[in-house]
C-alpha cells in the first residue's frame, strides 16, 4: 500500500514510524511532516497546498497525483473542513470523520449539546454565551475552580481551568475581546471542572462496526483538575 499522513505533529510522527515497519506499506507520505518524520519515521514530507489545510480540494487532487491508496488525516482543521467527505466524493480511501461528525471536534458547544441531548455523562454546564458581557456576568453564579473553553479549533489552546474571577475575566478578555484565537471565541462555554484522573478510551468506526483502541492517559502523580 501507499499512505500519505496528514499532519506535523507527534501523532502523525508516530502513524507514519508505525507505518513504514509494516511490511504491507510501499511507501509513506506525510503532509507537511516535519525533520523528525522525514529522519526518524522514514516518511517522505511533502508541502502543504498554497491553501493551507483547509483546502481539501488540494489535497484530494494531491492524494489523486500520488495514487494513494488511504489517507490518514491527524489535525482537525481539514477535518472540520470536510476533506473525509471530499475524498469520498472522488472515491478516494481515507480514515477520518466526516464533516458532520467532525462538529464533535470542531465546536465545543456543539459536543455539549450533544452529549446532553443524548443523556452521556459530562461536565455540568453553566452556559454558552456569545457575547463577552454575558459571560463577565455568568461568573457570579459559578463554583471555583470554573472551566473556560472558546467554541472552536484554537490549537489546543482555547482551554483554561480559572481558579479565580479574575482568571476567569482576563481569559474571556484573550478569547472575546482581543480575539487571540479569531472566529474560535465567538462563543464560550463555562463548566464546573471535576477533579480526578482523565482517561482517553477511542475508537475506529465506520458507522456500523466499531474497533476499540487500547485506552490512554498520562502519568499522574496525584488526582487533578480535568476539564473533560
């Protein structure tokens, strides 16, 4: 097989290193990638398109010139874009949400509603609020620590555990006032944080059957403050 990995982070790093050791695979590509992929992994990097990851199309049309035959997609951004749907649309092979259920990702508020709507344990919610005034407001009837998250993709960022009003105030100011992180704070969540170890349990579905990884977490030394 042929794979191009999209991404440059650890994750991809990781995918394309897992990749070339498995006898199957012809050839890696990763997209952009980075030093360490192309000298370690032993993975081809190759530039991102002129318009970025968000530009699904290229990619697509990139996948179609190299005659891949899957796709593995790391970031978000393409994801929230639509580039599942896109290759699917050219017939192309390709691991990764669509844009639909790429909103999980892609809008905090959304996944919130979500997992209320669908009765799934979370967090209590305060309230989502799209106007930096409402939240200011919205801090008074909180428990502290208070968790503070901007509703869109802020490169794991838009996140922030206030233990105090003031936290609270200065991160809504970055996320809505000074717009540090752009279109990603035009809404904000508030939740009570709940306090002990935080563990990722994923899983690989095509919508029917579902392919459970081995669950992860970080080493802890003591319980903490998770914003899950």
């Amino acid at each position: 097989m042929k794979i191009m990995v999209i991404g440059s982070g650890g994750r991809e790093h990781a995918l394309a290193w897992r990749l070339r050791r498995d006898t199957g695979v012809e050839h890696v590509w990763c997209v952009p990638g980075n030093g360490g992929v192309a000298r370690l992994a032993g993975a081809e990097c190759l530039e991102v398109p002129p318009g970025g990851m968000q530009d699904v199309g290229a990619l697509a049309a990139l996948a179609e010139r190299l005659r891949t035959d899957l796709t593995l997609v790391g970031p978000e951004l393409p994801l929230v874009s639509g580039i599942a749907d896109e290759f699917g649309r050219r017939g192309l092979r390709v691991v990764g949400p669509s844009k639909e259920a790429a909103q999980l990702e892609g809008s905090k508020a959304f996944a919130k509603e979500f997992v209320l709507r669908n009765k799934i344990p979370t967090g209590p919610l305060y309230g989502i609020f799209d106007s930096a005034g409402d939240a200011y407001s919205a801090l008074c009837a909180v428990d502290w620590p208070c968790v503070i998250k901007a509703d869109g993709l802020a490169a794991g960022k838009g996140v922030l555990v206030a233990s105090t009003p003031d936290e609270a105030t200065a991160f809504i100011d970055r996320l809505m006032v000074d717009r540090e992180f752009g279109a990603a704070g035009d809404r904000v969540l508030l939740e009570e944080a709940l306090r002990g170890p935080e563990l990722s349990y994923i899983v690989l579905t095509d919508g029917e059957a579902i392919l459970p990884l081995v669950p992860t977490r970080g080493r802890i030394a003591s319980p903490s403050v998770s914003t899950m």
